[in-house]
C-alpha cells in the first residue's frame, strides 16, 4: 500500500484510534479555534499539581505570561507554539516525577496497569504485550514477565514524552519500538508466543493497522483507492463523536459508538480484498479473541 493511504487510514484510524476517545480528541485534526482552548484548559489543570519548588513556579509564571502576551495580541499561532512548550514542560516534569517516585519503590513495583493501557492505547500494538490480559492469553511465564517488565521500564521514559506529542510523532515511534522489540521479543518469547502475539497485534490494529502488518496480503493500487472512500466516510463520524465529547458528552458513552464505526469501517475494507486475500487475512488473524483483551473492556453496542 502507498505510504500516502497508508498515512491516511493511520490518520484516521489506527491502533491508538480507541486511545483517543479514552482520553482526549486529537488536536491534530481540529482547526487552531479549537484545538488552542483545549490545550489551553489540559495547561489549567495538570500545570498546578507539578509545580512544586519556587523555582518550578518561576518558569511556569514566565510561560504563562508569554502565553497571555500572545493571547492578548491575538497571535493565535504564536500563542499555539507557547502552548505546546508549556505541554512539552508539563510532560518532562511528569516523567521526572515518576522516575523520582520510581526510584523510591521497590524495583519488583509493577507499573500501573492504567500505564500499561494508556501506552497501548496512545502508542500502538508495539506496547500491547505489556497489558496483563495479552500476557495472559500468551501464557506468559513468571522469568517471561520479569524480563518483559525490565524493557518496559527502559522504554518508559522516552514513551512518557512521545505521548505528549502529535499522533504523527507517536506513530513514527511505535513503528520505532516495534523495530527495538523485536529481537528482545526473539531472546523473551517462544515461536509460538511471538506467533500468537502477531496475531493479537494485527486483531487490534485491523486492516488499517501499521505497514508492516499489512505487506504479506499484497493490497493493489486500485484496491487501495477504493479504500479510501469509506475511510474518509469514517472520518466523517468519527469527528462528529469527537466533537460531541468536547460538548460534554461522556467519554463511557461515546466508546462503543466509536468501536462500532470501527469495526463498520473494517467489514467494509475486508470486502474490498479478493477471496484468496480474504482466506490470507482469516488465517494471519487466527483465533479470534474477546476485545477487552486487547482494548481494555471496550465494546460494541
């Protein structure tokens, strides 16, 4: 498939699709009207709590006065770039919190397992492994999980950052880590587990999943057009429900509808594939699992 497409039907929906209701919309796509007083209000509420020394408090003061300098002189975009360095702040600050309140447990301390879904959801399948569910399904050994937790902790930090960071930025990353995990997944995993671990990953991720998932189904140019009117359809529903969030809707309420347009948009794209790649694509997923391994409870109506 075109990396142009590819890009589109990533942008659209891709594995942290589900990730974004959980938390927040993507800003990326909302015009600067919108995104500016969203990124402006997350300021307003995680800024406070990581201000904790005069000197911390000093720097926030400063960032926010420039904020409000660009904001009174109506420098929209300007004040946007002012935004995005207070996030980026806020994101380091947060990181060094937790490496501080890391380094004060016991190193046997499990991560949180929020942590574990906010980084599947957000960064892609690449991280799935790390949610307990797919562990367990995996059957995962004691010695397995130990050695899986101690990656986990040495991707943490830079994960942390990324998460912060436009849905681009994450998705170049996820196709990082899933480059790095590779041989620790060789060196930690059974044949059978790294099979098994595939076919989870591409389950979750579906036909509009990453590139690399998609190479052995050999998707034609023309199929590939044909892909994305019923993906630009999708997108069409899919900001209609985001903007009803911004409006006050619940996030609870809004997740099923958002995994059904999900799997509507899935059905729609395998019907698209030929009969030999839709035999190819049965067997690459193998047996199917319940969802909430692999997105945390979340289900259809």
């Amino acid at each position: 498939m075109k990396t142009t497409t590819r890009s589109l039907v990533l942008c659209l929906l891709g594995s942290a699709f589900l990730g974004h209701v959980n938390a927040e919309p993507e800003k990326e796509t909302l015009p600067l009207m919108e995104r500016l007083p969203l990124k402006i209000q997350k300021i307003q509420k995680e800024l406070p709590a990581l201000v904790q020394s005069a000197g911390d408090k000093e720097k926030a003061d400063a960032l926010m006065q420039k904020l409000k300098g660009n904001l009174d002189a109506k420098d929209f975009d300007e004040a946007e770039k002012t935004a995005d360095s207070i996030l980026e702040t806020i994101g380091a600050r947060a990181h060094a919190a937790a490496r501080v309140g890391e380094s004060a447990q016991s190193a046997a301390q499990p991560i949180p397992v929020e942590l574990r879904e906010k980084l599947a959801h957000n960064l892609g399948a690449s991280f799935l492994l790390f949610r307990d569910r797919v562990q367990a399904e995996l059957k995962v050994t004691p010695e397995q999980k130990e050695k899986l937790e101690q990656r986990l902790r040495t991707l943490l930090p830079e994960a942390m950052q990324v998460i912060q960071k436009s849905k681009g930025e994450r998705d170049k990353y996820n196709q990082k880590a899933h480059e790095e995990m590779a041989p620790v997944l060789n060196e930690t995993l059974t044949e059978g587990q790294r099979t098994r671990l595939h076919q989870l990953q591409l389950q979750k991720d579906m036909l509009f999943g990453p590139r690399w998932n998609m190479k052995e189904l050999q998707i034609t140019d023309e199929q590939e057009k044909q892909f994305i009117a019923p993906t630009q359809e999708t997108q069409q529903k899919t900001m209609a429900l985001m903007a009803e969030i911004q409006k006050g809707a619940s996030p609870d309420a809004i997740r099923p509808k958002a995994f059904q347009l999900r799997l509507d948009l899935e059905a729609k794209l395998e019907a698209l594939l030929t009969d030999s790649q839709k035999k190819q694509w049965k067997e690459m997923l193998g047996q199917p699992v319940d969802p909430s391994v692999l997105y945390g409870g979340v289900q259809p109506r």
